[in-house]
C-alpha cells in the first residue's frame, strides 16, 4: 500500500550534502538536494531562472580581464548601466545601448582594468564619486543620455573668500583727547558664505594702516573694514573676525580669530565688538593631497564619509555638513565642521565600505564592523547628530568584511566575510548592538574553497540576490528575513558570468487593455562567452519573468507567447500600431471569424496573414475591408468584460497591442553563428538548430519569436523523510515512489523521475487549443508514473529542458517502503 507525503516549500533552497542526515532541521522538510537554474521564490516554491536578453558586446577583449558593471540610479525613469572598461564607460538604458552618431556612446575613463574589482561608489542625485586607492575621487556627472562627465574632485569650499581688504580707522574724541590714539594694531578676516550656506576659508588677514584705538567710551571711534567680493558664486553674505585687541598694543602673532559680525555688504563698522572666540573661521584642509586616496564613500547625516586608503587604513573623514567637497574646519572646531577619526582597535581594522543604517553608520573592516554615531539617541529615539565633538565608534561584530559592498535588505545589511561566505548583520534590541547570523551554514558548499566577486540585489519581485562566483558560476540568494526565508540557488549558462548590477527600470503592462508601467528591478549581467570563434564579453539583461503571468480578474490566462526561457537572446519585433483596438463579437470564442476595428487608418490590404496580439488573445487577419477594419479568425480567446451577459470583448488601448507578420526566418543573430540555440516560436518549441549566416530557419511561419541559448533547469529533493513512525525512521529502507503529483503554477514541459537519466515528461493535452496552437501554461496538479525500482534514497529529479517556464509550488510522492 502506497502512502502519499507532501513537500509543501523549497524556502530552503539547495542543501549542503554535509547536512542530508539532519531530518531533524525544520529547514530539511523544506530544502532541495539540487537547485540548478532555478531559485526560490519567497514564497515558497521553485521557479525556473528567466533567460537573459542579448544587449551589446563589450568593445573589451574576452582575453582581458573583465569590464565591470554599475548602476547609475536618478529615479525610476532615468536609471543607466555603466560598462566600465579599460579607458572607457559605455552607456546602456532600458535594455539598449546608448549611441551618438549610430555609433556606442563613450566617456574617457582613467581606470585599468585589473583596478576595477577595487572601484566603490556611492550617488546623490545625478553625481556619482568614485573611489580607489590608486586614483583620485572622481565624480561622473550627467545632464543627458550622451552628455557626461567625469572630473577629479577638488576638496575646498566652492564659495571663493573675499579679497583686499583693507581696515580703516575712524577717531573719536574722547580718543583724540585722552591720548587713545596710540599704535594699536586691529587684524580681520573675512569669510564669504554662499546661498546654501557654506562659507570659505578666510580672506588674507589685513590689519589698520595706522595706530589707533576705538576702545572709547563715547561711541564716535570705530574702525571701517572692507574687502573686494570674490569671483564666481556670488554670496549671500560675510562673517567678519578679528584677533583680540591689547590695549596700546597688536594681538600676539598666533592669536585666533573671532566673529564680530556678518554682514550683506562689502562693508563692515567695528565699534569695538567683542570677538567670539567659540565661532572661528575655517582653515582649509584636503586629506587627500598627497596621493593618500581613499578606498570607499557613501553619505550619511547630510555628510560625504570617506575611509580605507593605503597610508590610513582605519581612518575615516566626513566633509563639512551640506558640502560635499569641503573637508575645512576651525579651530576651535564648530558642529558642522568636517571630521577626521580613526578606529581605536587592537588590530588594524582597514576599513572595506560604509553602510547608512536609521541607528547610525556601520563601518565594515578587516577585521569587524563598528558604528559610527553621534552618541546615545536623542528625543524620540532619533540619532544624535554626529559632530566632531560627539561622534563615537563603537564595535558590533567581530567578523571581518571583504571589499565586496553590502547590500542592504529593509533593515537588515548583507555582507561577504573575507573568505567569501555570506553574513547578514541587524540591529538586536534586546542587546542594543548589531548582531549577525552565517547565511551559508545550510548551503556551505556552494562557498567552500570560492568567493563572491560581485553581486546585486533584485528586491522586486522575487527577492533575489545575485551572486557572481569568483569561477563564473551564479548563486541566487532568495532572502526575506521576517519569514525566514534564506535560500540559495546556483545558476549557469553556456559561459561566465563576470559582473552584475541591478536598477529600476519601467515597463510597460498591458493586461488590463490599457498601458500601464510598471517599475522593476532590472537585472544585467556581463557574461564572457566564446562566440565566433573568439572570447567575448556580452552585455544582457534578465528577462521579466512575472510577464508571462495573467490577469485572474479578468480572466486572462498566463501567456506561453511572452516566456523567455533562452540566454544571450532576441526576439522577433512587435510592431505596435497608432490606435485603439476594438474586438467585435465572437472574438472570445476560438475559431470565429471577427471584424476588428481601429480608431486610427492602421490597416492595409498588405496586413492580410498578419497576427493581432492583445491581452493573451490572438487572431490572424483573413480579408481587408479599409484602413480601420478588418477580418480576421480568432487563435487564442480575447477576454470579455467581466459580469457581462452580452461578452463583449475588451477594448485594447495604443500600446497594448501589437500587429506582426509572420516570418519563417529570424536574422539578427550573426553574434551567435555556428552556435546551437533553442527557439520558442508563437508558444511552440522548435527543435534547436545552429545558427548560420546571422539566422535561423523556422520549421513553420511564425509572429512570435525568441532565440537564444539553451539552459536546463533541475530541481532534485532531498533524502524522503516521513518521520518516526512505529516502524522507526524510513531513513536507510528500500523504498519506490510509484508516482508523484507535482502541484505547478504557469508551468510547461516538466520531466520527473528518481534520477536525470530516468525522467519522463508530463503528458500535457488540453481539446480546447486550436490546431496547431501552443499548449497553455499549467497552474494545477500534474501527476507523473515513475519507474518502478526501489532505492534507499527516495530522491526526486523534476526538469525543465525546453526553453519554456515552470513554477513547482509542492510536490506529492506516493510512496511504497519495502523494508519493515
């Protein structure tokens, strides 16, 4: 007698081997023995990776090392990608490569290639500075898609200070009467101070031409101080000190300068006021003049933090609050001065990047990680602020960290140990200290003996965090901490991958009959492959794999055409016309012959054969009637207003469909010659074929296309437990799993059986598709008879060969165990 179990989750992810005799982990009811080209999705179940889109090939050599990825985030609508190269950043937007001239877009770069893995950043706004211990801090700037710039950061005030000032003396009469007028010595400065508030360092000191004193009692001496406004930036106003007076006498040599006054003018009266020596005038100071550059930026606190260079590992500086290039201070020093510390440790704690957190800075080093704060927390919990005078560094971890830059999750921070294991690290109320958990431990030898060279965050919509493996080898990390939820996953393709970066990006949604956007976390990788007989560099995007879901509420179903299940690919292009679409009757029903209408001339007698696309619905137009309508016989249902007895169809807006002609041949594809690619033509899979001449022969005429590599998707279970039951463990017994009910969603082409070489394919029929239509996605319970053998594993091999998606929620097995 069979028993069925079921394994409701991968939450887990992939399983260390080291670990497949812990049935008694929660996580173990829950993990996979393999994962390859598929990844958890947080909620639970494993879904096949999406294939990635062919952008541009690297102008870099495949025989160099790599060129290296980075994010350029504005906002939503202005988001770009940087190839940065040996001398060179390339642009990419949207899923394309920006061009000037027909030709690739350019910025002059002064980077080596073997320096890149070292170059962080951080960006405010539309400046992004970069640092490295061997260069300068650069700024890149951009004011348009082929308008940027980038320039070595000068560390000074922007606000000039004021010139030739000069100090005139004004007697009084009780001064002139009483002999007051004897060789005493006034000496100012000026600072000037911008619209942001910023002030320049002093002007040239400049003291009275002659001796006198305005210390009178009545009023009438003073002493008239001007100066020249400088050049550039205009101020708004002007701080005026002086050094202390001594009756008859100057001010010694190093006496410090007070604030007397401001004013809005070029010209200030002294009637003797008395200098405050608490507000000084800055002095400029730049820490980075002699080539002692440092290693890594970010902001925090309206400050531009900079820490790890060569000469002063553990020493860290802040500019001046609001200006980001100002590292001058006074003496004595003011709140919003810069500041300049160091980590006091036992050890050398060089330190490898920043992370902002709401409770402070979180300094990651060699050797631990340190906040950075401006003391205990002031009303409301809110931070003090940090000031040279209250800023403390305090440890929290003692694991050290690699060059490899956090990413923060919500609120908690993801870090690379320095032998390449993953650690998160958050905030422990209960010890008011940041604390941290090894994410590896299940999934350790997917780490041993490797390291993470880069990585980049997709929060949307998966949750994925994507590893880049110092061998070329892609680990995906699924991590929603408030669930539990941490999982790995390893990923492939035929080549390397080398850099990664994630930014958000819109797309347009039409599965409710009008256009809509969408933002998404846009995933690019760098990808070395061997292409026309020489290495290469390729530049591609992961597709959007939630496009192939539908839309419930109106009963569109999820859509086969829109997968994109290949690597290094294109597709055939979908030509979207001027109009809004309007079905007429019948277009819900497959097989009708239906007229459609636009509201725009769109159509022409040419159009006949062509294939309209809207929502999931399809139809080939049969006769041309004029420019607004056509007939045409319907392939696959366009959905109906909901709730509406007399079905009629959803209108399309612009946009939201599409008119293509069908092709038997896709050219294009002259970067994958001589290449074997699999192809998935208007839902159907095509056998593969190798590429010749730039294209690809379709075994039947066809409007939507995608071409691309081949990769397969496996997903293995672990070890079948059932727990101790009376007969004790079934851990060791021979046991046969007669059959297996895998419970899917959007799914299609799924193999199972108790090993890779004994799968068997789902046997997947639905009457009511028209001939030669693609089969639907599946969202259900598929069940599958397997090979009737006995092992002592009890071991599941689900597969995905074709280049079509599949999402496994659970899975049944009916299992018979031989031993008692």
């Amino acid at each position: 007698m069979s028993v069925n179990l079921i394994q409701p989750s991968f939450a887990a992810g992939e399983i260390s081997p080291s670990v497949f005799a812990r049935v008694d982990l929660a996580k173990y009811k829950v993990g996979a023995a393999a994962m390859r080209n598929t990844f958890v999705d947080y909620r639970g179940g494993a879904a096949t990776r999406p294939g990635t889109r062919y952008i541009a090939t690297s102008a870099t050599s495949g025989t160099s090392a790599p060129p290296r990825l980075i994010p350029f985030q504005f906002s939503t609508l202005q988001s770009y990608v940087l190839e940065f190269g040996s001398g060179y950043i390339a642009v990419y937007k949207q899923g394309a490569q920006v061009l000037s001239g027909g030709s690739p877009y350019t910025i002059s770069s002064p980077y080596a290639l073997a320096d890149l893995p070292l170059l962080k950043f951080t960006q405010s706004a539309d400046t992004l500075t970069l640092t490295h211990p061997s260069y300068a801090p650069q700024q890149l700037k951009r004011t348009s898609d082929t308008s940027w710039t980038l320039t070595t950061v000068t560390y000074a005030a922007v606000q000039q200070p004021p010139t030739s000032g000069s100090a005139s003396p004004t007697h009084g009469s009780e001064s002139a009467a009483s002999g007051d007028a004897t060789a005493s010595s006034y000496t100012y400065v000026v600072t000037a101070v911008s619209a942001s508030g910023e002030e320049s360092v002093p002007s040239a000191s400049f003291s009275n031409a002659t001796g006198s004193r305005i210390m009178s009692t009545d009023g009438n001496a003073y002493m008239t101080v001007t100066w020249t406004a400088p050049s550039g930036t205009t101020p708004t106003s002007y701080n005026v000190y002086r050094q202390q007076e001594t009756p008859n006498a100057g001010a010694p040599a190093d006496s410090i300068f007070g604030l007397i006054g401001s004013c809005t003018g070029t010209t200030y009266v002294d009637r003797n006021g008395q200098p405050d020596f608490s507000s000084a005038p800055p002095t400029h100071y730049n820490p980075f003049a002699s080539s002692n550059y440092p290693g890594c930026t970010t902001y925090y606190g309206q400050r531009q933090w900079f820490g790890g260079s060569a000469a002063d590992p553990e020493t860290f500086w802040a500019t001046k609050v609001g200006a980001f290039t100002n590292m001058d201070a006074a003496y004595p020093t003011q709140p919003s001065d810069a500041i300049t510390d160091t980590l006091a440790s036992t050890q050398v704690n060089a330190i490898k990047s920043f992370t902002p957190m709401p409770s402070g800075l979180i300094a990651f080093s060699s050797n631990g990680a340190w906040l950075i704060s401006g003391g205990s927390p002031g009303f409301g919990g809110v931070p003090a602020a940090v000031t040279p005078s209250t800023i403390t560094a305090q440890p929290q971890a003692f694991n050290g960290a690699s060059d490899l830059p956090p990413i923060t999750a919500n609120f908690d921070v993801l870090y690379a140990n320095p032998y390449g294991y993953i650690r998160d690290l958050s905030y422990n109320f209960y010890v008011n200290i940041y604390t941290g958990t090894d994410m590896t431990v299940l999934s350790n030898h997917l780490f041993s003996g490797r390291t993470i060279r880069e990585w980049s965050y997709a929060e949307e919509p998966y949750k994925v965090v994507w590893c880049v493996r110092d061998d070329g080898i892609l680990l995906g990390f699924t991590y929603l901490k408030e669930q539990d939820v941490y999982a790995w996953s390893r990923h492939d393709t035929n080549g390397l991958f080398q850099s990664t970066c994630v930014v958000k990006e819109t797309v347009p949604t039409t599965s409710g009959g009008t256009v809509s956007t969408a933002v998404v976390y846009a995933t690019y990788f760098l990808v070395k492959r061997y292409l026309n007989g020489a290495w290469t560099y390729t530049v591609e995007r992961l597709a959007d794999r939630f496009l192939i879901e539908g839309n419930p509420a109106l009963g569109v179903p999820a859509n086969i055409e829109n997968a994109w299940c290949v690597d290094c690919g294109l597709s055939l292009s979908q030509p979207q016309p001027a109009a809004n679409l309007f079905p007429g009757t019948g277009a819900g029903t497959v097989g009708s012959s239906v007229t459609f209408y636009a509201d725009q001339a769109v159509f022409s007698s040419g159009n006949v054969g062509a294939v309209i696309r809207a929502f999931a619905g399809k139809a080939t137009i049969t006769s041309y009637t004029n420019t607004q309508h056509v007939v045409a016989t319907i392939t696959a249902a366009f959905p109906t207003l909901p709730n509406d007895p007399s079905a009629t169809p959803l209108p399309a807006a612009q946009g939201a469909w599409t008119m293509t002609t069908p092709v038997t041949t896709v050219s294009g594809l002259s970067y994958l010659n001589g290449k074997t690619v699999s192809i998935l033509a208007d839902g159907n899979v095509m056998a593969q074929q190798v590429v010749s001449g730039g294209a690809v022969t379709l075994q039947f005429a066809a409007s939507s296309v995608v071409v691309g590599l081949p990769f397969q998707c496996q997903l293995q279970t672990l070890y079948l437990d059932a727990g101790d039951g009376p007969q004790g463990t079934v851990q060791g017994k021979r046991k046969k799993i007669n059959a297996v009910t895998v419970r899917v969603r959007d799914t299609r082409g799924l193999k199972a059986g108790r090993t890779a070489q004994t799968v068997v394919p789902v046997k997947e029929w639905n009457s009511t598709i028209a001939l030669g239509g693609p089969l639907p996605l599946v969202t259900g319970d598929e069940r599958i008879v397997l090979d009737p053998k006995f092992d002592t594993g009890g071991q599941l091999w689900l597969q995905v060969d074709d280049p079509v998606p599949a999402t496994i929620l659970g899975v049944i097995p009916e299992i018979t165990v031989g031993d008692s």
